[in-house]
C-alpha cells in the first residue's frame, strides 16, 4: 500500500491530547510546550479539514470526528510500543502466546520458566491462564496446554507429563482415614468432570461410596478447599508435589489412577513455525525428565 506522507508529530500530538482531554498534560508527556502540541493539533485539523476538538472554556472535548480518529491511532501506536519492544538486547525477540490450565501452570511449568528464558533469551512468553476449557482461534493463541486425553477435535496433540491423581486432604483429615471405605464419612470435594471419583473408588475396589461434595471448577480451589480442611479432592499429584512436600496437604491412600495427561495442542490448520518447535520440544524434554 502506498502511504501517504504521515505527520506523526501531529498524530502524536492529536493522541496524547485525546488521552488526556487536556493540552497541558498532553504537553507535558511529550515535553513540548502548550502553545507547540496546540499548533501541531491546528495543522492536522486544517490537513484533514476537519475539527478535532471543542475548545471549551473548561478544557476540551472530542468532536465525532476525534472520537473516530482517537481509538485508531492508539491501537496503531502500542502495536509500534509492541514491536519495539521486542528488539532487546540487540536481536529480535519472537513472542508466543500460550494459553496454560492454571493448575499445570502453577504446579509444573512457572518453577521451569527460568530454565526456558536461559536457553531461549529470543522467545517471549505470554501466559494466559484457563480451567482447561479454551478456544485457540478465538482467543489469539499460539499454543495450550490442557488437562485430558488428547482428542481435541482439528488440533495436533503432543503429550508432556503424565499425572495420575490420588486422594489429598488436610493433615487433620488425614488421620481420620485408615482405608478407602472411610471416605464415605467425609465431603468428597468434585471437579466438573463428575465421574472422576466413581473411578478412582472402582479402582480401589469400593462400592457404595458416594460423592456428595462442592463442585469446583479448577483442580487450584480444589487444592486449597481440601488444604483449609473442606474435604477430600482426587488431584493429579505432581502438579501439587510441594504442598505435599510442605505437609500442607496429605495424600492418606498410595491408590492412584490415571483420569488424563497433560498436552500441548496446535490447531491443525496453522504451521509450526519454529519458535513453536522449540518450545514443544523443550517441554517433552522437561516432562521427560520426572519430578
């Protein structure tokens, strides 16, 4: 597209003063005099031939014409901010949007971070944290990391951790259960995904156990229902190693059962490109690893 030449003195000006509906304050920002902002806001009227502004005795206010104009060129200057940002350090740096279930976000991936920027300083990470249920497209994302069994329908899934999940509670909990059976006297906290429990109990061999607790919609209230003492949460076990490690949560029975994974997801329809590859691959390396 061929531009015509753009007085971005002018449009500068026009934003700031928009922003602020106040000259003044405008002209601070951009360090420029009053009278200066003033002239550079007259000129880009008389060149668009329209008014910007009401000049009211009290201030100003933006004509219809401004308020059309103002949104466009903030958008137009913080995609610049944006862009120019992403030069640091002398090389540019290529961002990636990932949306990340908060429980995996929190529990696995944020202790590794450090580990990513250090072997990949021109990647930039932006996490936006979800309760596993996510739209890729509508939401802008390159990438997520979800809790199940892989079968999203028009993505390419690729495995990273496994996490089988077991009974947890609260210490003062804990030493009110000796076997499985005793779970029938206690709160059996839920996720939204309603059969978990009626598994893990199948695995354990229970029959007439019933779960009748609160229904959370993140496995993170989960945990923190179950560690102020609500109940008992069935909660994948590795996304939780240091509140079990600190004692602050107790798993009282060794049964575990695999209800998922963890997985990273791609829409089909849009190319790996090559920070994508090696974010992909720095993950199955972590996952690989263990605890």
């Amino acid at each position: 597209m061929i531009r015509p030449q753009l007085p971005l003195n002018a449009l500068r000006a026009f934003e700031a003063a928009a922003r602020h509906l106040n000259f003044t304050r405008a002209a601070l920002e951009l360090c420029v005099s009053q009278a200066a902002l003033s002239h550079q806001i007259r000129t880009l009227e008389d060149r668009l031939q329209v008014t910007l502004f009401h000049r009211l005795p009290r201030g100003v206010a933006l004509t219809d014409e401004g308020a059309a104009l103002h949104p466009v060129l903030t958008d137009a200057f913080d995609r610049i901010a944006i862009a120019l940002d992403r030069f640091t350090g002398g090389r540019f740096r290529e961002v990636l949007t990932v949306g990340v279930v908060g429980t995996f976000a929190t529990g696995w991936l944020l202790p590794r971070l450090g580990d990513f920027e250090a072997a990949h300083p021109d990647i930039e990470l932006r996490l936006q944290t979800h309760n596993n249920r996510i739209d890729l497209a509508g939401e802008g994302l390159d990438l997520a990391i979800r809790f199940g069994e892989g079968d999203w329908q028009g993505q390419d899934c690729t495995p990273i951790v496994d996490a089988p999940s077991a009974p947890v509670c609260a210490p003062a909990l804990a030493r009110r259960l000796r076997q499985p059976r005793d779970l029938a006297g206690v709160p059996l906290l839920r996720s939204y995904r309603n059969d978990e429990w009626a598994r893990w109990l199948q695995a354990a061999g229970i029959t007439g156990v019933e779960a009748r607790g609160p229904v959370f919609d993140s496995s993170l209230a989960l945990a923190s229902a179950a560690a102020a003492g609500a109940g008992v949460a069935l909660l994948p076990l590795r996304m939780f190693e240091q509140d079990l490690a600190d004692g602050r949560l107790l798993q009282p029975f060794a049964q575990t059962l695999a209800l998922g994974r963890y997985w990273l997801t791609r829409l089909r329809s849009r190319q790996e490109r090559e920070p994508l590859r090696r974010f992909r691959l720095w993950l199955q390396a972590q996952g690989a690893a263990g605890p």
